[in-house]
DNA sequence: TTATTATTGTCACAAATTGAGACAATAAAT
DNA sequence: ATTTATTGTCTCAATTTGTGACAATAATAA
C-alpha cells in the first residue's frame, strides 16, 4: 500500500446491499480502537480501470466475483475532508503516518452499489478494521466522513432503478419464490406491494423462467420457484 | 494554472447541451493548431467543491451562473489515459512541458450535463484552443479520449431523465409555446411524439403556467406562451 | 376419510391512463 | 367573405393498473 502505487486525491466506496430477514442489510466496517464506522472502500492502482479497482476491493471483502455493481455518484465536496479522523484510524492501528502520509489527503470519492446474496458471503475486515458485518439498513451505526448521505443516495438510486432493471434478482439465491420476490421489493421501497398485482407484474416481464413447486411441508399450497437466467 | 493548486488526478467533463434550429447542440472546444476536438472540462482546485468547480468552468465557457447541471458518470479507465495527445496539445500552444508535466498524467474525469438557454451564450475558448463552438449533436467532429463516450452516456442519461424531471424547460427561454416544447422533446427523444397527447400530459403535471397568446403575423390561431416559474 | 386452514395462481371487472382522431376556434392572407 | 394553417379541447378506443373474488392446493385436525 505506497502512495506511488495509487492514483491520488480519488478514492472509492461501496454499498453492499444483502437481503435477509426480511430487511435490507449493508456490509458496514468498524476500524480497531476508534469506534468508527465506514463503508467498505479503496483506492485505484495505477494501472487499474476504477471499475476493477471496486471489484477488487468486493471480491477482498466479499469472496465474490461477478458481483453486480453500479456506480451511482461521485462525492466531491469539501466538508467531506476531515484528516484528523483518517490520523486517528492510523495511529490507532500503529500505522506509520509519515509512511501513510498520503491517506491524510483530501479524497474525491466515487460511490457504487452492489447487490449480492446474502448467503454466499461470508464479510472480511481488513488490516485497519475490527470487523466487516451486515447492519440493518434501517439501524446503522453512525458512519464517518459522509458516509450516511453516501447510504442514502444509494437506497434512492436503487429505489429509482428498481423497476427499470429488475434489479431485485440479484439479492436472491438462484431459484426463489414470488413471495420472496416481493418481498425484497417491499424492503427496498418500504412499503407493502398488493400481490396480485405484483405477480402480474413479474409475469408480464417474461423473463422469470418457472420451475418445480417448492414443498416446504406448510398446510397450504406450495409455490412455484422462479430463477433469472434461462 | 500551477500543480499545486489542484487536486491530481481527477479531472471534469461538461456536455453542454443547447437547443436551436430544432436540433440539440452542445459546445465542443478545439485546440490550437492540432485538429483535436474535446468536450470542455477542467481541474478542481484542492479547497474547492468539484460542483462548484464545473460551475466555475462553465462560467468561463459560456459566462453563465445558476446552470441547470447533473453529474451523471465517472469515467475511469485506463484506456483514456493518453499522454501523447496532451502532450501534443500543450506543445502546440508552446507550454512547458516541465511545467505543465501533471498534467501529461493518468485522469479520472467526473462527467456532467448542463442544460442551457442557447440564445444566452456567447461560447468562449480557453488559453488552450482555437475555439468553443455549438455542435449538432448528430455532426460532432471526432473527439479525443473517450469523449465519445461521454456524450453518448450524457444524450442517454438526458432521455431517461426526461420524463421524470421536465427538463427539457432549461433549454428554452423563459415564455415558450407547447409547439416549441414539443421540438425539444422530440430533438431530445430523436423522435416525433403525438402533438394532443403530449399536450395533456404537459397540463396534466400542472406546473406550467399559462400566459398570453403569441401573436406571430401567421394565418392561424396564435398559441398560449407559457413559463415554468410560478 | 373428511373438513379445516393458509397461501397460491389466475381470472374478472372497475378505474385510470394513454392512443388516435375529430372538430371548432382562431389569425392572417386571399 | 373565404381560405389556410395551427391550436386547444373533446370524445371514444385501447391499454394498463387497481381491487377483489375464487378455485386449487398441501398439510393439519377432526
């Protein structure tokens, strides 16, 4: 991690959306010793697309490959330049700040979001951090820099896209129910979604591809699974 | 113009978008004695928000402030970075190589689009180029790096957002007729829409307000001006 | 075996939105 | 007074969406 390894003065973040118990989780980092709260981020190589540069900070802190990933903003401002913080992060891991000099800089952050399944992650923290682990959306830990606004953007962005692109998808495992369907639908918009209409809806797409029934041993009739990809 | 003063690395980018003659334009710089054609853009100074610094750039290009202006994509890869073409353009305007040498470096360039009211600029090059001139959106010179692209992503972010946040009303003067609204929305969409059609889903938005008629010496019934702000 | 229960898939109809054209009301020219 | 081109509005059809009804299950309880 030398400074002349990386571009400077840019950085990224990630939101990583999962689903499970019914709510929206985000993958939240806690730095050693400071109670500080961030998202999952980098910086680029030299010789790195920026989107490699985020897919290889996911793939250090998720296991995953082939995530689905979207840029949605970049965060120039400012107040968002706070060095004293990054110098307690630093000193409170025994990190050299004449060595890591260059991280006390003022960063422009460029913002994705990624949806993966839950299930399949199992979140790694990093040299700086305590711990890499899923927070509810609606009860995250307060965040450094501008983090928070960063979340928010995030879930409005996705809210915005949601219908556009089918998105929802990827926060399921391959083969899920309508119900399950609908159900990450209504955690990410926050609010209910009347269930015929829904089902109709997802039909009319023609891109759900049915499969078995789904025979969970409850006393009512069991539903079909659906998958994404042919 | 000095290193120092400006955060490395990271660069802007604005497409311009104006409206005349029926067409959608936007403004295109050339530089000195080179044949190169690119999108206005510039650097963002280290105690500067980079909003404010693509307003402060677009000011000096068309003398405007309060410009309509989105960010809509980070453009990132490696395959942009061309030193060679820089180079070439600061020879040209015979620079100091040494001295503008930060800028012969690798870029990430935060993209905009800025709506404007063609009638209201008087496009103005920088020490660098010839000229800033309106394009036919359809007839653009071939562009360096990947401005292509650029405006490509820019034209399709405009069209997703069009319906979702009237727009197209930037573009105009203040007092306009539904006909010349339509032209926009057409020249946009780059297609013919139903006149009655978009006529009531104008009104039915309910923020247009409606004022005299325009009479224009032609032998039909003169149309309704209307305007956008209360 | 036969109800009972909870949930699913689908249909039917109403309500709302959009597509497409008809038509009267102009301004100015003939 | 008639003609011409365009505008504002209306009507009806077509499509989409909202809302509830209802039969078809799987398992449980009687």
């Amino acid at each position: 991690m030398n400074q002349k390894d990386f571009l400077t003065n840019i950085a990224f973040d990630s939101v990583v959306f999962g689903f499970s118990g019914g709510s929206l989780k985000i993958l939240i980092m806690e730095y050693h010793n400071t109670g500080f709260f961030a998202l999952p981020g980098g910086f680029v190589q030299r010789n790195e697309n920026l989107n490699d540069a985020v897919r290889r900070g996911l793939k250090e802190r998720t296991g995953l490959d082939n995530i689905y990933l979207e840029q949605f903003y970049t965060f120039g401002d400012t107040a968002r330049y706070k060095p004293e913080i990054m110098q307690t992060i630093l000193e409170s891991s025994n990190y050299s700040l004449e060595k890591y000099e260059w991280l006390l800089d003022r960063f422009i952050s460029v913002a994705y979001y990624a949806l993966i399944n839950y299930k399949e992650v199992v979140p790694q923290p990093d040299a700086l951090s305590d711990s890499c682990e899923w927070y509810d959306i609606d009860a995250l830990p307060p965040l450094i820099f501008d983090h928070a606004d960063i979340v928010a953007k995030a879930l409005q962005t996705l809210r915005d896209n949601l219908d556009r692109k089918l998105v929802g998808i990827n926060l399921l495992p391959a083969r899920f129910t309508m119900n399950d369907l609908q159900k990450v639908y209504e955690a990410i918009l926050g609010e209910k979604i009347r269930r015929t209409t829904f089902q109709r809806k997802m039909l009319s797409l023609e891109i759900l591809k049915r499969h078995e029934k789904q025979y969970l041993g409850k006393a009512h009739k069991a539903p079909y699974l659906y998958s994404f990809e042919d």
